[in-house]
C-alpha cells in the first residue's frame, strides 16, 4: 500500500510542481483544487497567520476530514484533534521556512483504525517576505499490518461472552 501512496504523492507533486511553472507570475493565484482531479477531496489549503505560528484553513477536502474529525475549514491548524495537529502543523512550518515541499510518512490510530498516511506540504502562494499559503495533501490507506479495524466494542463483546472451552 505505501507504494500506492507513494505514487499518488509524486502525481500531486508533479501537478502542483506544472502549476508552479504555468503562475511562476503570479505570486498570490489560488490554487484550484479541481486540478487535482481524484485527489481533491484528501487536499486542503492553509494560509499562513502570525508569521507561522499557526495556519488558518481555508479549504478542506472531504476525504481528510475522515482522519481530522470532519470539515475543519475556517479553523487553525493547531485546533485539530491528534495525531493530524501536531504532524500537519510540523510539515506546513518546514514547507513554509524552506520555501519548498515538505512530506512526511506515518502510522496513525484513529477512530478504530490503524492507517498509513503520507503527508505533504507545498507553497501555493507567496511573494519576497515568504510563504503565504499552502497546499495540504493527506493520503492514507488501512495499515497492511492491521486490515481489520479493532472496534472497542468488539473486544468488550468478546470478553462478556464465554468460550466454548470454559
């Protein structure tokens, strides 16, 4: 499964790298999510608030959501329930000081699932002062380690009820 996700990142990278060469005149054109075809839906955008201290959301694909517990637009990064605060924030700061993308690999348990997820981080818009605005893109995938999510009420259930040995 990573290979897959590590596919779909290098085709993001490569639409968003195209959009860089096409607007390089353009130092604030908003990105159009569309672009991105099947992939719009994992991809937000983050506008750069208080010299990096935080981000605001300003777009928020529905597929993310999933994992960053529903729609987050209109809300700062640092707002997020875990893992996704602390590791979304981490990459938008190094994207944003490095002027450059900026991706990271992890393993995160949420709502009763183990998933593997690449995240990336790409300067959208910006001028000589820095970076303004970023792209977000999460892509995950069910852990191949772990393809059944454990659900707490299973294990209660399997605890209230007796074995066949007992």
């Amino acid at each position: 499964m990573q290979n897959e996700l590590h596919k779909a990142s290098v085709w993001i990278l490569g639409k968003w790298l195209g959009r860089i060469i096409r607007y390089d005149d353009r130092a604030d054109a908003r990105t159009d999510l569309a672009e991105f075809g099947a992939f719009e839906a994992n991809l937000a955008e983050v506008t750069v608030v208080d010299h990096g201290a935080d981000f605001l959301i300003s777009r928020w694909g529905a597929e993310i959501g999933m994992l960053c517990g529903g729609n987050q637009r209109n809300r700062r990064l640092s707002e997020l329930p875990r893992p996704s605060r602390g590791q979304l924030r981490r990459i938008c700061v190094r994207a944003m000081m490095s002027r450059a993308p900026a991706a990271e690999n992890a393993v995160w348990a949420v709502r009763g699932g183990i998933w593997e997820c690449v995240m990336l981080a790409l300067p959208a818009a910006g001028n000589e002062d820095g970076v303004s605005h970023l792209l977000i893109a999460l892509l995950f995938a069910p852990h191949p380690l772990f393809t059944d999510p454990f659900q707490p009420e299973d294990a209660a259930r399997a605890i209230a009820t007796p074995s066949i040995d007992s």
